[in-house]
C-alpha cells in the first residue's frame, strides 16, 4: 500500500514537471514567434522607409571651353604631348559629384594632325577629350559656331575620337549620320528619363558639308519642335542647350527671345545657352496657356578663355557660370526642378607651364586676381570687379 501510494505521488510530480515544461516550451515559441514578427515588421517599415525616400538627378552645365593660343601654348607640356587638366583640377570635384556633367565644347577636338590653333579657326589636341572625361564630364556639346572650323573633316575625326576612346559618354550636336541627327539623347536613372538636346545659330558661315546637311544641329524652328515634341514623348523632362545670343552682351538678344517663346510654348524644362561669352540673367517663365514652367540660364558665359584683345569689357569674359540644378519626382509623380543656382567661376591665366586653371569666385582672392595676367588688357579686372557683376547679373541666385 505504501508502495502504491509513493507511486501516485511519483507520478503526479512526474506530470507537473512535463506540464510545467511543456508550459515554458509553449512560452518560448511564443515568444520567438514575437520576435519574428517584430523584426519582420521592423524590415518592412525599412523597406518602406528605403522606398518612400526620394531619388534625385544632379545636373551642372559649364560655358565654353575656348582655347585661345596662349592656352593652347602653355598646355604644351615638355613631352611634346597636349595636357589641358590644370584648367579643370580645381572643379572637378564639383563637376565628378554631378549625376548629368555637361559642358560647351567650343573648339572642335579635331587632333594634332590638322594643326593646333586658336582664335579664328579653333582646332585642339585629342587629348582634351581625355581631360573632360577625367574631370567628370558625361555629356559634351559640340553644337557651336566653331563646329566646322577645322571643315569636314575636323568634325569626323572629333567623333571619331569620341566614338573609339570613349564610347559612353554622350556626344551631342555634331553627327555622321542622318541616323544619329534624328537620335534623341535619352539619360535615365532611378527611373527618370531626361532628354538633351543642342544647336546651334550657325556655323561662323561655313557650309554645312554638301553630303552632310545633318552635320550640326542648327536652329531651325520645324526641326527643333519636331525634335522637342519626340523628346517629350521618350523622356520625363527636356533640356535644350542653344548656341545663341549676341556675343559680349550682359542682356538677352532678340534670337534668345524668339527661341525661348518657342521652347516655353512647347513645354521645354530647362533651358541653359552658351555662346555670349559673357554671363546673361536667369529666370523662370512660365507658360501661360498650360501653367508649365520653364528655367532658362541665357548665357554661361566663358569657364575658361584668354583673348588676346585689350580694352573696357575683356574683364567680363573671364566670369562664367556653372549651372547647378537638382531634379526630382513631385507629389504627382512628374519629374520636376526641385532646386537650381549657379556657382560663379573665374578664368585665371598665368604665363607659365599649366599656368591657365578655374577658381570659384567664393575662393578667389585680391592676390590671385592681382597675379591673373588678364589685368594687362582690361585694368579693371579684380575681385570686388567680378563680383559685383556676378551681383548685377544674377542677384542672389550665384554663390
């Protein structure tokens, strides 16, 4: 009796154990079962979190590249080969930050074979294709009234050139073929699609090659709204890149004001023309029939020259621009400007091996404008010079 009754108490302490362990078991999947779901909903609220951020595109636009002959003689280096990268080392950090790196390519990048030469008929090394692809710059301008100053031939091998060595980044403007005149440049990222497009007035009255009429992109009115319209359609947002403008004036011309009523009723984004050689305003406009809105940077002016000419108004053509501007998505989900300025950027010249480089105004000082040699030519460059006609022009939009 004894026995059996020992045994009952056994087995009853047995079953509680099992209970009491089946309960901390239950407790414990309960609990890992939580912790899942926390940590399952902490992901999901990351990837929400990752989803909801907004993507943005960052552009900046830089004026012509314009080298004179003493640029092109104290880029020479003592190798017997061209390097052009002092002018650019100073904003390449700026220009490799950008997402979309433009820039006005004045002079035609025809090769050493046909001469290295400046002002009238401009014509440089291969090599500074290499320098613009170094410092950053993904899209290069070509449509300019220097296109064809090296004839047909300087455009082919500047294609050429482009083609074989740096196949990526995209060359506008200028084309071999009528194929690639109908092109619509596309850059696309993040899902956003932005179309560029470049022209030019003309061609400093050089014929357009007779089997070659598609050689540069020129203003004409038919093409260019045929060629916005198939831009609109392909892309979220349009840029156009004008070579217009009446050369060293502070102010729009009557050209820049009929093509920019014709790119606002056609519902252009952005707008930023080169050519002036001195910077110009900038400005939004909007079209009053649609409500679309339009910035327009007029001129860049120079980001590097040094004209031989002396006298009142040389000093203007070594402030220039680049245009800085972010885009992005808005609430209807259209791909808009969400931000723009310009850094103001000064050309400083020196007569010494690599002697020739860009500034930004903020960080230029009196010393180095008291050293920039442009100071021969026109007396009153100098800093508070500059500055106050980035103030004149731009107001506070320049930093």
């Amino acid at each position: 009796m004894l026995f059996k009754k020992l045994l009952k108490q056994v087995t009853a302490i047995s079953l509680m154990a099992v209970l009491f362990c089946l309960s901390l078991t239950a407790c414990a999947d309960k609990t890992k079962e939580e912790t899942n779901e926390t940590s399952l909903e902490t992901e999901a609220t990351t990837e929400e979190t990752t989803e909801a951020e907004p993507s943005e595109i960052s552009l900046i636009m830089v004026g012509d590249i314009l080298l004179h002959d003493r640029i092109e003689e104290y880029s020479l280096q003592e190798n017997g080969q061209y390097d052009y990268s002092a002018i650019f080392e100073n904003e390449k950090e700026s220009i490799q930050a950008a997402d979309l790196s433009l820039v006005n390519q004045e002079v035609i990048i025809g090769g050493e074979d046909l001469g290295v030469s400046g002002y009238p008929a401009f014509n440089c090394s291969y090599n500074l294709a290499t320098n613009l692809v170094n410092s950053g710059f993904n899209v290069i301008l070509h449509a300019t009234n220097h296109a064809l100053d090296k004839g047909k031939t300087g455009l082919l091998n500047c294609l050429h050139n482009w083609q074989t060595n740096y196949p990526d980044v995209a060359v506008l403007g200028i084309n071999e073929s009528q194929e690639e005149r109908d092109n619509i440049y596309v850059y696309e990222q993040d899902g956003m699609k932005i179309a560029i497009l470049n022209y030019t007035y003309g061609t400093n009255g050089i014929s357009l090659p007779s089997d070659m009429p598609y050689a540069v992109n020129m203003l004409e009115e038919d093409a260019v709204v045929s060629d916005i319209k198939k831009a609109k359609e392909l892309a979220d947002f349009v840029i156009v890149c004008p070579h217009w403008g009446t050369e060293y004036l502070l102010e729009t011309d009557s050209l820049q004001k009929k093509w920019t009523k014709i790119f606002l009723e056609n519902d252009v984004d952005l707008v930023i023309g080169t050519h002036p050689h001195v910077i110009e305003p900038i400005e939004m406009l909007t079209n009053e029939t649609t409500g679309h809105q339009m910035l327009v940077y007029y001129s860049l002016g120079n980001f590097v020259n040094w004209t031989s000419s002396s006298g009142t108004g040389i000093a203007n053509r070594m402030l220039g621009g680049m245009a800085e501007v972010t885009l992005a998505r808005d609430d209807n989900g259209d791909v808009v400007i969400k931000d723009y300025g310009v850094k103001a950027v000064v050309s400083h010249v020196t007569s010494k091996l690599n002697g020739i480089t860009v500034y930004d105004l903020a960080d230029y000082t009196e010393e180095l404008a008291s050293e920039n040699e442009i100071v021969k030519q026109d007396a009153t460059f100098s800093k508070e010079y500059i500055t106050s006609l980035a103030n004149q022009v731009w107001g506070d939009l320049w930093h």
